[in-house]
C-alpha cells in the first residue's frame, strides 16, 4: 500500500505584520512536510475583507524568503490545486455549501440584524454563551424559494445536532469529545457571498489535499464543526496538530496590541533571523536532547511534532538574545562588519578604521541595535561627571587619576607610531615605574577617552581606533575637568 505524501499549508490573512505566533505555525508545518519530503502550499486567506491591510501579502512572502520557508504551491507559483487566494475562490464555497444544504447539514438563514441583536441581548442578560436558536431551519422550501426570488438577504448555517457528542482526535492534546449542545450553528456563507474562515478553510484544505493542519491551540473548540462538516461531506479528516500559545508571561498570552515584537519588529532591533527562527522552533517543541542551536536543515532532520508540549510556551527576551549572541559569534569578522556598518553609521560621521571596532565588538555583541549607544562616544565625547574615575577595584580615585593622567601625558605625546602594541609597551613601563596597580592608570585613560563607565574594549583599543591626536585630546580634558573638581 503506499503512503499518502503529506501536505501541509501556512494560510495567514494578509493583516499587516508576521507575528511570532504566526511564523512558528509557518515553521512547524513546512518542518513536519519537509521532514517525509512532503509539500508546503501557501494559501493567502483574505475572505475577511475588511481586516485587509495594503502591503500585507508582501510582508508573509517577503518573511518565508528571509526565513528560508520555501512554498513548493502558491499564489506567486500557481500549482496544480489553485487558485491559492481564497477571495480568487469564491465560486468554490457557495457550490459546496449548498451541497450541504440538500443534505440538510446546512440551511439558509434570513435573520435580521435586529434579531440577531435581540438573541445576543438575551443570552447576555442570561449570562449565557450566544447561540442562534435554529429559527430559519424549520422554513418551508416554498418559504425559502420565496425569500430568496425576493432576494432578501441571507447567510448559510451549519445543521449541528443539538444532542449526543462529538468527539476528534488532535496529536498534540489526544482526544477531545464535546456536547453538541455546546456547538453553534455557524455561519458558512456571509450575506456578501464569501464564505467564513472556518468553512473555506475546511474545503480547501480538502480539495488542496493537505494532510496535517497545523494551527494554533485556540482553535481547538473549533475543531469538532470542521469535523462535522467532513463528515457531512464524506471526506477524511486530516491530522490535526493544535500548537501551545505562546505567552509573554504566566498569565498573558503574546500579542502585537501588546506592543510585543512581531518578526519584522525583532528584525528592526537587530536580531538575527536565523536565530529568531531558531528560537521560535524551541517555543513548544524541545529535540528530546539538551541541543539548542538549529540550523534549518539541522530541525528539518530532528523534528517530530509528536513532541510538541501541551503547556504553553513563555517567550524569554534573556534566552532569545543569548541565541542571538550565539548565532552573532559564529559569524566570520567580514560578515559581523557588514552587519554593524549601517549601526555605526548611525553615530559616527568621522574616519576611524571601523574594522577595528568590529574586531572589538564581535564576541561582545549579543543585539545589533544595541551598538550605536555603545559606540557613540567615538564621533563625540560626551558630558561626564569626573566621579566616573572613581574605582574600587580598581583602585583608581579623582586624585590618583589626576596624578597618572599627567604623568602619562608627556610620554604619549612623544609615542610616533600610535598603535596598540606601542601604547599597550609604554603605559605598562609607566605602571612598572610607578609601582602600582594596573587598573589605577588604565582606568583613568578608558574613562578620558570614552566618557563612559562601561566600553566595548580597555584603553588601548580605543585609543588605537581614535587615534593619537583624538585620544591625546580627551585625556586632556580629562585633565582639565579633573582639576576644576
């Protein structure tokens, strides 16, 4: 017998932005299709016409091509089972929909507004969940064929039973059973002719032969009606695959109204895509090993969505810049540079050998936005209070600094190859002469050079990349500020 190949989709609606949320559901299913050399389809879900924002398709091709999720069907690529826009498909639904409606699994409702509006008021008042109460099923054909050659508007419903149960299977949360009288009589065709998102997405997916969906945990009470209409329609039930949310905390669910990152955010702060989608492959699902860094092909190989976790997924900012300093790291030097230019060139409008501070800031890096605020006092000194060279450890007071920062004057005038090696042998015999501890000369010379408390390297760096004219400039303001205290 041979193995049905499996398909997977990603089916977003085009409403701005790629939120976390979104990109793991994209992750996870091309993972599951591409770990049985399946087919991932991208089917673009725009039947909510008025949650449309303009540019928003090009934002979920744009991500899957950043992020290496490469479609293998899709409205940009045709296919053999498209159109793949679900507004591009409307003639599909209304055929299928009246199908159910001879089988009397589905049924028109003319319901007004106004009576819609009444039942909600009365369920409320009862504290009750909103239901339709069946009113339009129990028309006549001959009250229906009149209604509608009077062309008064009206939506389809789903024919739900209203005794017994009705029970489904997910991979992740096992079996699922439900009362039918919980389950609502849900619109399938609006009154505009396109169909709802539970009712296209279930004949689609049907006549698009996906296998496994792939969504997110809160449509798990929505699962027992697709089944019923798969039923209904004699078809097979794919397998269901219901992922964890994912939270910012114990009690609230990640969310963009939040404020809280989508992919394009976390770009713009200077994460690393590889690391974002990485960190994303582990919200939900672990390898079964302590291995925590994934290439794309590495999961693609190691992943198996029956380990996906119930429990809900914390997001962690500290973890995800751990990774992202780890994915920064194994980067070669050229490339780490052409990543931190378009940083510097945010604050540093003069010539200093930049490469150099890339050499510095490599390994010490775990956010790319972070660096202009690191690095700013390169093209400029700022403001600084002198109790910036008081240090503990380092023994190093205003007194002390004053004293070694004068001393050392004269002899780094005197250096004529101004280099790292040269000022790192001259500092150090002035150390040796003054018979004290490293830190209380260099300590002074970081803190004239910078005027900051923390830098991405020690003195000699700094002076090396400002170079002696700059560098002997600060330490004698340094000087000044220190003897106007």
């Amino acid at each position: 017998m041979s193995v049905k190949k499996i398909r997977t989709r990603f089916a977003p609606s085009p409403t701005g932005y790629m939120h976390v949320g979104n990109l793991r559901t994209a992750l996870y299913a091309y993972l599951i299709t591409k770990h049985e050399g399946g087919d991932f389809l991208l089917r673009i879900e725009d039947t909510d016409q008025e949650r449309l924002v303009e540019g928003a398709v090009d934002v979920i091709y744009k991500t899957l091509e950043m992020t290496g999720l490469k479609h293998d069907e899709g409205p940009d690529m045709g296919g053999p089972v498209g159109p793949y826009v679900q507004s591009e498909r409307r003639g599909i639904y209304l055929e299928y929909a009246k199908n159910l409606v001879e089988k009397g699994e589905a049924y028109y409702c003319f319901c007004s507004k106004e009576r819609l509006d009444i039942l909600r008021e009365n369920s409320e008042a009862l504290k009750r969940p909103f239901k339709y109460d069946k009113h339009c099923l129990h028309l006549s054909k001959e009250e229906i064929e009149e209604k509608l050659k009077a062309e008064i508007p009206y939506v389809i419903r789903q024919n739900n039973p209203t005794e017994g149960t009705t029970a489904f299977d997910d991979v992740i949360y096992g079996k699922i059973s439900v009362d039918n009288s919980e389950l609502e009589d849900m619109v399938l065709i609006k009154s505009d002719g396109l169909p709802t998102y539970n009712f296209a997405n279930v004949v689609d997916d049907h006549l698009m032969g996906i296998t496994h969906v792939v969504r997110g945990s809160e449509y798990l009470s929505s699962s027992p009606k697709y089944n019923r209409l798969y039923e209904a329609f004699g078809w097979e039930v794919p397998v269901y695959v219901h992922c964890p949310p994912i939270m910012k905390d114990a009690h609230q669910k990640l969310s963009k109204r939040n404020g809280d990152a989508s992919f394009e955010d976390l770009l713009g702060k200077g994460y690393l895509k590889d690391a974002i989608l990485n960190y994303i492959a582990l919200l939900g699902w672990n390898p079964g090993t302590n291995d925590e860094i994934f290439s794309l092909e590495e999961l693609i190989n190691v992943f198996d969505y029956k380990n996906i976790n119930k429990s809900p997924a914390i997001f962690d900012p500290v973890k995800l810049r751990w990774m992202n300093g780890e994915y920064i790291k194994k980067l070669t030097l050229d490339e780490f540079h052409e990543l931190a230019l378009p940083y510097y060139k945010q604050v540093i409008k003069k010539d200093f050998d930049l490469k150099k501070l890339s050499a510095l800031l490599h390994n010490r890096t775990e956010v790319l936005g972070e660096i202009p605020e690191q690095v700013d006092f390169f093209d400029t000194l700022p403001e600084y209070s002198t109790d910036l060279y008081v240090h503990k450890k380092m023994k190093s007071t205003e007194e002390t600094s004053l004293q070694n920062l004068k001393h050392l004057l004269p002899i780094l005038e005197g250096i004529e190859t101004w280099t790292f090696d040269v000022l790192h042998d001259e500092v150090f015999k002035v150390i040796a002469e003054l018979g004290v501890k490293n830190g209380q000369v260099l300590w002074p010379i970081r803190t004239a050079v910078s005027g900051k408390q923390f830098t991405p390297g020690g003195a000699f760096e700094l002076a090396d990349i400002l170079g002696k004219e700059e560098s002997l400039s600060r330490i004698k303001k340094g000087i000044e500020l220190l003897e106007n205290k």
